[in-house]
C-alpha cells in the first residue's frame, strides 16, 4: 500500500488497488476515504467494510480545479476529524498531485498556514507535486475556511 501519514489523522497516498490494500487501510485504523481519481472508484472494494467514503473524481490534466471539486471532500474529511478516533486517507492514482492537493486543502481549511501545510506533505511523501495548492487556497478563501 503505497501510503503515507502527514498528521497522525491524515494519511495520502496512491490507488487502493485490492483487497489487500483494504485491509491494510483498515489495520492502519482509516475510516474515512476521499478518492481524488477519475480513473477508478473504490466503493465496490471497500463493500463489507465501515470506511466512509467520497469520491470527487477529477482528471491529473493541470487544468485549474474549482470549488466543485474541492468542496465535497472538505466538508467530508473536515466532518470526520471532527470526530475523535477517525483517520481519513485521501488518495488518487499514484499519490502525487491530486490526493495530495485535497490533502493540502484539507490541512488549509483546518488553519494551517501554506508553508506549513506543503511542507507537512511533502516531508511525509517528498515525491508530491501538489500543483492545485493554489487552486485549494483561493478555494478554501471562497468557502470561507480562511
């Protein structure tokens, strides 16, 4: 499972691709998935399990994301680590730009400062683009998080 944690509560990563991977989520405690990729949706992997999951499907073409891509997985991860004891892991393909960039969305809307949230990521998984993080932030500025 190529995964990686940025927070004790926030994990990011590439495509949940089997069973194996599921479980392997599961023995990590997430209980929470945001799936960034268009390309493959994990519910019927996940069916049998606990994990709640959203998926904000979009294409890695470097065109600018707006909030009706961002939105959904805010407010869904946001809600979850509102609760105690969750663990969202939020994913796309291979784990470089578009999971991360939800996950710097996510950090961002929590109140963490931009450098602070690239970096967090980055020394988590140093192989991270992270290319929509100014598209997250004029996005979470629109929601009103910041």
């Amino acid at each position: 499972m190529d995964m990686n944690f940025v927070t004790n509560r926030l994990a990011v990563g590439g495509r949940i691709s089997d069973q194996l991977a599921v479980q392997t989520l599961l023995g990590f405690g997430i209980t929470h998935i945001v799936n960034c990729q268009k390309e493959h949706c994990d519910l019927p992997l996940l069916h049998g399990t606990t994990i709640e999951y959203v998926h904000c499907p979009t294409h890695d073409d470097m065109e600018p994301k707006e909030a009706d891509w961002f939105e959904p997985g805010l407010v869904f991860a946001l809600k979850a680590l509102a609760l105690p004891k969750t663990k969202v892991y939020v994913h796309c393909m291979a784990g470089i730009n578009r999971g991360p960039s939800m996950a710097y969305a996510i950090l961002r809307a929590q109140g963490l400062e931009g450098r602070l949230a690239r970096a967090l990521i980055k020394e988590a998984r140093p192989e991270v683009l992270i290319h929509y993080r100014h598209d997250a932030d004029r996005v979470i500025k629109s929601l009103g998080y910041e």
